[in-house]
C-alpha cells in the first residue's frame, strides 16, 4: 500500500515518488521505464532514542535508508571518520526482504550498485531469521557496514566478497570475474597501505580479513593454502599492532571474530600463538569484560600450546622421561576440567537447555543417521560455541587417551618427588591415574562428541542460517569427519555428504577433497588429532 507506513513492499524509488510499484526484481520496470536508478528493495533497522519525553520522532523512509557508504577514494594519509558507540551497538534487523533469486546487473550509477550488492551479501551471509539471531547477528560486518566512510582497500575488499558470492549463488559468472578482478585490486590496495601509517588503522585490520574469508569461499585450488596465508599475514599485523589497539568496539569486534580463525589454524597445525598470552588475553577486553563464547576460544588455544609441547618433547617415544610424561598428562588432565568448567557455566547461563531434539530438521534424508533426530538451538551463535566446544573436547579426549595408552604401554611409576608438584590433586601414581583417564575418555565417549556435532549441522547449514552457518561449522565438522573414519558406518557416510553439500550449495571448493579422505589427509587422521595439513 503507497503511503502507509510497513505495508508498502514496493521499492525505495517508488516509495519516494508514492507510486505503485511493479516489483519487479531486482529492478523495477517502473524505474527503469522513466530512466530512474532503482533503490531496490532492502529494508534496514530503524533506532529510535529515548529521551524523557518519549521515543524520538520515526521519519518517513527511514528503515529504506542505506547504512552503507559511498564507494570512497579518500586520501589514505587521512584517519578515517570515528564511529560513535552506539552505532556499535545496533540490535537485529525485523524486517529483511530475501535475495534468493535475485541477479544483479549494474546500473548506470555505480555508487546504488555497490549499494545494493553489499546489501545483498548481509542478506547471503546471516541468518535470514530474526529469532535466530541474538542481537546483531554479525557484530564485524555490521561495524564495517555502519562506518560513514570507507577506505578504498576495505571497499574493494568487501565488494569483491560480496560480488563473488552473489555471483556464485545466482549462477552469474560475469558477476563472479568482476570479483576477482576486485579482489586483486583490494590485494594491491593492503599492499600499499602496509607501507604507510594507515598500516596500524584499524580499517586495514578488517579489510584483511575481510579478504581471509574471502579466501575461505573462493579458494581457486581445493585446498585451504590461501586462507591459511591470509591468515598468518593478519598474525603479523595484529602483532604489530599490539593488544592496546583492539579496545575499541570496531577493532575488538574484528579481533574477536579473527581469534576464531587463528584458533582453528593454531590447532590444525599444533603450534601456539601470541594470542595466547596473558596480555592478549585481557587487556582487549579490560574495559568490557570477555563474554563465556571468547572465553572458549581461551582454552582452544591453550589446546593448540599443549599440542606443540606434546610434539616437541616426543611424548610418544620410549625413552621419554617419566617426568615429563607426568607434567603433560597433568597439564591435559587439567585442561579436561576447565573444558567441563566452561560446560557447566554455559548450562548455568542459558534459561533453558542449549539444545532440543527437532525431527522436522532434514537436509538430505536418505544419508542421515537413522533413529538419531537432529539438534535445535535457541540462536546460531550458541549452536557455533557448542559445536565448537565438542570439537575441542574431542581432540583433547583424544589427546587423552593416546597419551594414557602410551604410559601403560610402558608400564611405570611416576617418582614421589614429582607428582605432587606437577599432578596437584591428581593420583599419585601415573598409571592408576592413566587408567583412570582411559574410564572416562572412551572411543565411546568420543563418538558421542562426533555424533552430537553431525546431529547439529541441520541446523547450522539449513539455508536459513546464512552463509556464516556453514563457515562456522568447518572445524567442528571437521573434527567429527576424522573422528568418525575409526567407525565406519551411516554416521560417517552422513558426515562426508555434509561435506559435499558445503562445496555444491555453500561454495566452500576444497570440501570434497577432505571428505575423501584420501592421500594426505589420511595418514595421520586415524591416529592424531587434528591433521596437519601440507601444502
């Protein structure tokens, strides 16, 4: 209905001039018919302060208004505009107009279709219900999108993002080159600005990685070698940066999101990181407080440490001092509980249990697991943590056992000396307390963790999730498809389909060749957790 506020479906340009609108997607006729540029059909969140005297005045138009900026070439040597907080602190979008079959083609005026393509990939890449949502759904996007201004890197680097998955998911090549060629332009445009103090902005910071999940989608080998260089790049430039220069909302939000991926690489190559050192693991957050979903992150990297000490002092072998075998196997047991401590907090947290079983969730019925209903959560971020915490408690029960196994192989006792200081509370005798370990930390135990994460990926990779559903969902599903290799059956033949359905329907390339399982990926899955990766 023209002119009555919410009702009207019809596109900005005509909601202006109050004419009926054809609707036509993505550009109405009625625009293109009197060569008017269309607005398209995007629908945004509407904030109304609160003052003494009531809600402040809602103006015509205003949930049609673009939080998006103008394609900027500002001179970089120039600091970009500061945001206040509360645009940090906008809630979740109402009202969203889906871009399922939508094909984009350019307008004459560049400018409304940069708009309209980012508007289009926050449609893609989070979860199209709002109940789901809990809050912003994409803290980081949201920041990046909500700056008045943007520098030209991370302009380029946020279209090319957004070009290449709308392209994918339409079917539109054109669209797809166009964003390559953005991608290397936004390449060049980091490149530069590394040589110049806007290396320390913390714009550059997000246009980084901005292009890291880029990588992520659109890696042209079947292989994770791009995203892990993007990655290790933005290791270098955090550290250069220091932890004093993500305090603010804008660079803390990128840094959480971005602790999530180095987290990942940390573990899937056993190596710690600065990240996990006392001064990164506080002073971001010393004005806030770390919410209990970073707080997991915490102990994944304290993981990936423990996997390097693991691997260094060849834990395994024969000749391994005692001693040692008694400090890891008690930094492991220890780890163990603040993992369960985490669990139990979580619990205590949420008003009702995190997750229900829901049969009605399917993605393809003829591979999954029979008798087993799938897992519903309350919002797609507590399904990202919890999947991501029995992804962790997996490798470190895994960890776990191999370690107790390899103590009684050898069958023998920890020095007096040596355990009260490095065991705590733990028995006094090494291999009682292996034996102890190996009554909780079972294969079953294990396949419980793998089957719980297969149950949930209905829901995380239903198409209502967006996007970020199924790039949250890699590690843990990951985790779950070695783990599963031990035990073939339904579990495992569901688990690879998933994979699968991350390369057709998700974009993710390189998915099939780890579902295969075969030559490099095999190797060490069936024995150690997590794979290290070769190049």
């Amino acid at each position: 209905m023209v002119g009555v506020p919410g009702k009207s479906k019809g596109c900005t340009t005509c909601r202006r001039r109050k004419i009926r609108c054809d609707l036509q997607e993505p550009f109405c006729k009625t625009c293109t018919k009197s060569r008017r540029v269309c607005e398209g059909y995007a629908r945004f969140p509407v904030f109304l302060n609160r003052t003494l005297e009531g809600p402040e005045k809602r103006y015509g138009l205003e949930e049609a208004k673009t939080p998006f900026s103008q394609s900027s070439d500002r001179d970089l040597s120039q600091p970009p505009p500061m945001v206040s907080n509360i645009d940090f602190q906008r809630g979740l979008v109402e009202s969203r107009r889906a871009y399922d079959n939508r094909i984009l083609v350019q307008p004459n005026d560049s400018t409304a279709f940069d708009q309209q393509i980012i508007s289009a990939l926050w449609e893609k890449y989070t979860p199209s219900i709002s109940g789901v949502q809990a809050g912003t759904p994409c803290v980081w996007l949201q920041h990046i999108i909500d700056l008045p201004t943007r520098g030209v890197p991370l302009q380029l680097s946020l279209k090319a993002f957004a070009m290449t998955r709308i392209g994918w998911n339409n079917k539109d090549e054109t669209l797809v080159l166009r964003g390559n060629l953005c991608y290397g332009r936004a390449l060049n445009a980091i490149q530069n600005s590394l040589s110049s103090e806007a290396s320390m902005w913390d714009e550059l910071f997000a246009a980084g990685y901005v292009l890291s999940v880029y990588e992520l989608f659109e890696s042209t080998t079947p292989s994770i070698a791009g995203w892990n260089n993007h990655i290790s790049g933005l290791k270098h430039l955090v550290l250069v940066r220091g932890p004093q220069r993500h305090m603010t909302p804008f660079a803390r939000a990128v840094l959480e999101e971005f602790r999530t991926s180095s987290m990942i690489q940390c573990i899937q190559y056993r190596k710690s990181t600065f990240l996990g050192n006392p001064e990164w693991l506080t002073l971001p957050w010393s004005e806030t407080g770390k919410d209990i979903y970073q707080q997991l992150y915490d102990k994944g990297f304290a993981l990936a440490a423990l996997l390097e000490g693991i691997d260094n002092a060849g834990l395994t072998k024969e000749n391994t001092n005692i001693s040692i075998m008694s400090e890891f196997l008690g930094r492991l047991y220890s780890l163990d509980k603040e993992l369960n401590l985490w669990n139990h907090e979580i619990l205590e947290e949420s008003p009702s249990p995190l997750y229900s079983t829901s049969p009605d969730l399917h993605l393809k019925e003829t591979v999954e697991p029979r008798t087993l209903p799938s897992f519903a959560f309350h919002t797609l971020r507590l399904a990202n943590i919890v999947v991501t915490y029995w992804g962790l408690s997996l490798i470190l029960s895994n960890t776990i056992a191999l370690a107790c196994q390899h103590v009684l192989s050898i069958n023998t006792q920890v020095p007096a000396q040596s355990s009260a200081s490095t065991l705590a509370q733990a028995p006094q005798d090494l291999h009682t307390m292996s034996l102890h370990l190996l009554e909780t930390h079972t294969s079953a135990h294990r396949l419980e963790f793998a089957t719980n994460i297969i149950r949930s990926m209905p829901y995380c990779l239903n198409d209502n999730m967006g996007l970020m559903g199924a790039q949250k969902s890699l590690f843990a599903l990951r985790t779950a498809l070695f783990a599963l290799h031990r035990y073939p059956g339904e579990e495992l033949k569901w688990c690879r389909s998933m994979y699968q359905e991350l390369e057709s329907k998700k974009g993710l390339r390189y998915a099939r060749e780890i579902a295969n399982l075969d030559g490099r990926y095999s190797a060490v899955g069936r024995d150690r957790l997590p794979l290290q990766i070769s190049h």
